[in-house]
C-alpha cells in the first residue's frame, strides 16, 4: 500500500533541507523500497505572504488525512512584526494541537565519527543512543490560570497551573513503555514528587501503567535534577526517559549538546491513532529552526531533516530496516569526513546541504 505524506517545507533552509527529503523518497520509490506518495503545503511565512494565515484550514486537512506530516522550520526576521496570531510558529503549534500531538521523541545519538568532535569527554558520548519522550500538551505550559494580576502596591504576581489527569500520564507512558520494548527495554520516568503534586500522581500512573501492561520493561524512577546531573554525568546509564512538558524541554535541550550540532537533531511528535487511517498521528521535524543567518546559501546540514524522515520510516511506517539504513547511511557519509560547516572542526574541508544530501543517497544506493 502506498504510504501519504504532506510535506511542509516551511521557511529559510526549510525548503532546502526538505528537498535532500524529496530525494530520499524518490530513491526508496524507486528501488521499489516503499510506495510513498506526498503532497506538499505552505506554512509559517511562506503561508502568511500567500494567505495571511500562517496555515490554512485546507492545509490543516490535508495534515489530519496524511500518514506522516514532515515539516521543516518556520519563521525569520521577515515575519517579525505580523500579528501574534499569524506568526510563523503559529502554524506549527496549530499542527501539534489540533493533531494532538501530545509525545514528542527526541533522540540523542552520537554518530562515531564526530564522537571526537564532541565538547564532552569522548568516553562519555561514544556509542550515546538515549531517548527523551517529552508529554507535549499539557503542564505548566498550558495549565489554568495562567495570569499576570496587579497587585495594586507596586507588585505584580505571575502565576502558571501544572495540571497533569491521569490519561495524560498513561498515554504518554504507554508511548514510552512501547519504545523502550523496541530498545533495551529500560524506562526512567523523571519528576520531582518530592515537591510537586504532579509528580505524585505522575510517579503512581507510571508505576500503575508499568504494572499493568509492561512488566517485561525494566522501570526507574528518578528525580528531574538529579536526572539531569546523571544525564550530563554519565548518560549512557539511559534508554528511555520520559517526563512532563517543561522537564522534557528542559532535559532534551541538555541531552542534544551531548551530541553535538543543531543540524543534527532530529525529533517526532506522535498523537492518538488515526480512525481514518489506523496510524498514528505524527509529524516530524528536525529540532532546528529556520536558520536565517544561512538560508539561501545551500550551506545547511541536512542531516536533521534527513534522520526526522528516518524516524517517520521506523515510527509510522514500521521500517525499522529501512529507518536503519537511513542512519547507517548519514554514520558512513560522515565516516567518509564529508562535513558541512557547521558540523566541521578548524580547518576541515566543508560541502554543501546538496552534496551532503546525495552523498546520504548514494550511501543508500
Ligand atoms: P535556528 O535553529 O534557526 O538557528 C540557530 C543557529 O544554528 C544559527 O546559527 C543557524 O545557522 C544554526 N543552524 C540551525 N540549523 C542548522 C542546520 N541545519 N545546518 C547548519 N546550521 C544550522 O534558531 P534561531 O536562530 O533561534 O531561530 C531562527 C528562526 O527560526 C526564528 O524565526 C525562530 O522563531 C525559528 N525557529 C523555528 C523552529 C521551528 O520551526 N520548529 C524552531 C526554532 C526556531
Ligand atoms: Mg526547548
């Protein structure tokens, strides 16, 4: 069966990382690896300057029939002054709510061959391959009330709600059980129920859910600070983590300079499955953003762009095969010391998002 993809370039490098995408797809098509067709939309800037929306109700359906949405990056100083509604980013937080795309999985891997490059110390990093499972839609970031009040003294008090229900920690455990069953079978659940009532609950739905259903899946729990000083400490101790909405933002941001470079970082957000296609709902997204300091330049890496699309194989499309060798082919490109520049040492000879991207597809070949 044929698999649909919408692709959302979006603004600045976006598009010119999403086309090293579009050659992928064409190469699996054609060596007859998978049937994919896609369809392609505006969004962020791109969106506003055609329709003075930042995605439109046409494109917002054609996301809800898709298999996969793969998006690029939005924004840039071109939009900064349009309305706050139709910002470029407002297309992609309406993409994440009305898809409900309430897992975001972060992975930090470290490739070998910039193993070395790493600001860590090279033991630490080598052979990295963690996953951070963050709860996307709910927490402080959404939580009621969410005020600034005038005091009326000369003081202001600002208040945000963590709010966590128990079917938003199951669902998002359940993701995390799932993945880790697919990996080395380990899940840390992070929170800090010491101090937080969230992370009560957050800790008895984990264990619950652990009980219940993923026994076979070996389940730690650990407090989010100390997590954190373990991540940077000894990272490899890690398979899985899952944690609330600002600890994951917080906790993958810290994971991802384990690894090295913003052109690297690839990310999925997945929601309920789909009735209509019995997928799940998913989008995948490098964890850059629009990069306008470069865009137009063809000097982008497009290795987030590219391992997002491999995480698309391995998450919607059970193609784990196909998904490994997508990264097997970035491991051997950078292998070869082919380097774009952001990812280049001192002196190192650098290439371009276009050769970095067939040198990806040739490896496939
Ligand atoms: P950015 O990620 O676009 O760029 C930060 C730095 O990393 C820049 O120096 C850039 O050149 C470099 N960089 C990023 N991706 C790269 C790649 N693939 N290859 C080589 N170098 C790369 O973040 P910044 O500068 O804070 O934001 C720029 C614009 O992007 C803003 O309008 C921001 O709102 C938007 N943005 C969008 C995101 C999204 O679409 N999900 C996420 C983050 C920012
Ligand atoms: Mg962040």
């Amino acid at each position: 069966a044929s698999h649909k993809l919408l692709l959302l370039a979006g603004d600045g490098i976006g598009p010119e990382v999403m086309t090293e995408v579009k050659k992928l797809i064409d190469l699996f098509n054609k060596k007859g690896l998978a049937q994919f067709s896609f369809d392609e939309g505006l969004v962020g800037g791109a969106c506003y300057d055609a329709h003075k929306v930042s995605i439109t109700d046409e494109t917002m359906a054609k996301a809800d029939a898709a298999d996969a949405v793969i998006f690029g990056a939005v924004g840039g100083p071109k939009w900064d002054a349009v309305p706050y509604e139709v910002r470029p980013e407002a297309g992609l937080l309406r993409l994440r709510k009305d898809l409900g795309l309430y897992a975001n999985l972060r992975p930090a891997v470290t490739y070998p061959a910039l193993a070395e490059a790493s600001s860590l110390k090279r033991e630490l990093v080598e052979g990295l391959d963690i996953m951070i499972v963050r709860e996307l839609t709910g927490g402080v970031y959404f939580g009621e009330p969410k005020t600034i009040t005038d005091l009326g003294n000369g003081q202001k008090r600002a208040v945000d709600t963590q709010v966590y229900d128990t079917y938003e920690i199951e669902r998002i455990a359940r993701v995390a059980f799932e993945l880790a069953r697919k990996r080395r079978n380990k899940l840390t659940s992070m929170e800090k129920r010491n101090v937080m009532k969230t992370g009560v609950l957050w800790n008895e739905v984990v264990t619950q859910v652990h009980n219940r259903e993923f026994k076979d899946v070996t389940l730690e729990h650990q407090l989010a600070d100390s997590g954190g000083m373990q991540l940077v400490k000894n990272p490899k101790q890690f398979d899985v983590i899952v944690t609330d909405n600002l600890f994951g933002d917080l906790l993958s941001d810290i994971a991802a300079m384990l690894t090295g470079s913003l052109g690297m970082l690839a990310s999925a957000s997945l929601g309920e499955v789909n009735p209509k296609t019995r997928k799940r709902k998913a989008l995948y997204e490098p964890v850059h953003g629009s990069a306008p300091d470069i865009a137009g330049k063809g000097l982008a890496n497009p290795i987030a762009m590219i391992a997002s699309f491999g995480m698309a194989l391995r998450y919607s499309f059970d193609m784990g095969k196909e998904a490994d060798m997508v990264d097997n082919a970035i491991s051997a490109a950078l292998a070869r010391g082919l380097r774009t520049a952001d990812i280049a040492a001192k002196g190192e000879a650098t290439i371009g998002t276009t050769e970095m991207g067939d040198a990806i597809a040739e490896e496939i070949e």
